[in-house]
C-alpha cells in the first residue's frame, strides 16, 4: 500500500506539473509569436522527458548524475520539430525530472538545464543542417582532443587524490576517458560509412552528449565545492580528478540510446508523416 501511494502522489505530480507547463508555454507564445504546435510539442517532449527519465534511472547515479536513457526522446524531438523545441522540451523535462529526484532547483538550472538545453539544441541544429561531414568530422576529432587534455588535467595532476576518490591509477582514469573519446570518433566513421543518410545525426549526438556531458561535469564538480552539507545532496566536495569519471558516465549512458533508438523511431516518424521530413539547410557562407 505504501509503494502504491508514492506511484499515486508521483502521477498527481507530473499531472500538476504538466498543466504549469502548458499554462506557462501558452502565455510565452503569445508574447513570442510562437507557433502553437511548437508549444505543443515542447510540452510533450517535456512531459515524455520528465516522466520516463524519472522511471528508467532505476535510482543509479555516479557523482550525482543518473543512468540516462531517456536522452533518445529531445534528440528524436529536435530532429522532427527543429533544434528549439528539443533543447527548451529537454530544459523544462530535466527541470521537473530533477524536482522530483533530488528537489534542488539551483544544481538543476545551473547543470541539468544548461547542458540539456545545449545537448539537444546542437543535435537538432547539426541534423538538419547540410554540412561539410568531412570537415565537420575533423572539427569534431580537434574539440575531442581540446577536451579531453583539458579534463584529464586534475586526474593527471593530482594523482593521489584521484586514486583515492575513484579508486582507479591515473593511468586507469586516462585509458577509461581516451576509449571513450576514440569511440565516439570510431561512431562517427561507421555512421559515415555505411549510413550516409544518418551523418548529420550521428555527428550532431556525439558533438551535443559531448557537450552536455562537459558541461555537466565541471558545473557538478563545482557545485559540490560550495554546495555541500550532511544533509544536502552532496555530502562532501566531489575532487576534481572525478570530473573524467562524470564524463565518461554521462556520456556512456546517453549516446548509445540516442544512436540506436533514435534513427528507427525518427525512419518510422517520417513514414506515417512525411511532411516532418523537411530538406537539410545549408549554413551562411560568407563570400
């Protein structure tokens, strides 16, 4: 009986949750002369974030972020209805997912919202963009390398600390965050290699889960600095050689599902309505 009231009171959440949402929404179209489907679909991909990322996390979390499979759903979003209504859809559905998990608005709106907003606008702004995939691809492969030199550097420097907070050697944390670069890269390549038509997706999710994954690491990482006490969420200060450690978590339990889920439910989208497919724009080039 008492499972069956947490489910009760957890449903007349979303519900309350949901009507804001909308009401919210409605009153931001007005003022922004924004198109009511738009406003429609942001508050669905909102709801369907909130809810089935708050039932599939199964309550794992390393250094405070969760097990994430609901990722596919703002980047199966943003690829149908455009980059904004995927990003703002995932901004207001981590907000709520976050209420009603940890109920720390601040850690939400500083790491949750910012790197979901971020992750998911990218996906959909790269998908439906026609780029040069070749230069892109090398882009991609640059930031990789700017990124991972960059958040490898407390482990690298501070290896003491790291073997004590991870329980893994420096060289450990190293060869765990390089793989994890080398094979998103190798992502990349198989995608371009035998599903031309998916390029643009394929790179668009490794660039925005990377992304979001940065962001969420170092704002997690430094939020604990400040915001810590016996009962907090954090119990005490994450080290900074555990940053690698976020990384690698968030990005590991996001990208697979975006790759693999999302092209067959988007394939399947277009199909019952071909009029979402629209053609990839070409970016301004100055002359």
């Amino acid at each position: 009986m008492e499972s069956l009231d947490i489910y009760k009171q957890f449903i007349q959440k979303i519900l309350i949750v949901r009507v804001v949402i909308f009401q919210v929404l409605y009153k931001t179209r007005r003022k922004l002369d924004v198109k009511t489907s738009d406003v429609a679909m942001i508050g669905v991909c909102a709801a369907l974030y909130a809810v089935v990322g708050r039932l599939t996390d199964f309550g794992v979390t390393v250094g405070g972020v969760a097990f994430w499979p609901a990722a596919v759903i703002p980047a199966i979003f943003a690829v149908l209805f455009g980059p904004w209504t995927g990003g703002v859809g995932a901004a207001i559905g981590i907000f709520i997912r976050d209420m009603l998990f940890h109920g720390d608005p601040l850690l939400s709106l500083s790491a949750g919202v910012t790197a979901n907003f971020a992750a998911f606008f990218l996906i959909g702004y790269i998908s439906r963009t026609n780029y040069d995939y070749k230069k892109l691809i090398m882009s991609t492969i640059i930031a990789s390398i700017v990124i991972t030199v960059g958040l490898l550097l407390p482990t690298i420097f501070l290896p003491t600390e790291s073997v004590m907070f991870t329980g893994l050697s420096t060289l450990d944390s190293i060869l765990l965050f390089v793989v994890t670069v080398i094979i998103s890269i190798a992502i990349i390549m198989i995608v371009a290699r035998f599903w031309h038509e998916w390029i643009n997706y394929g790179i668009g999710s490794v660039i925005g889960a990377g992304i979001g994954s940065t962001i969420i690491a170092i704002v997690v990482w430094a939020y604990s600095q400040v915001f810590f006490s016996p009962t907090g969420y954090f119990k005490t200060p994450i080290a900074s050689s555990f940053i690698p450690i976020i990384f690698v978590w968030t990005f590991a339990t996001e990208i697979p599902f975006i790759l693999l889920l999302g092209p067959p439910i988007i394939k399947a989208c277009y199909k019952a309505y071909p009029s979402l497919k629209i053609p990839q724009k070409t970016p301004n080039r100055k002359e």
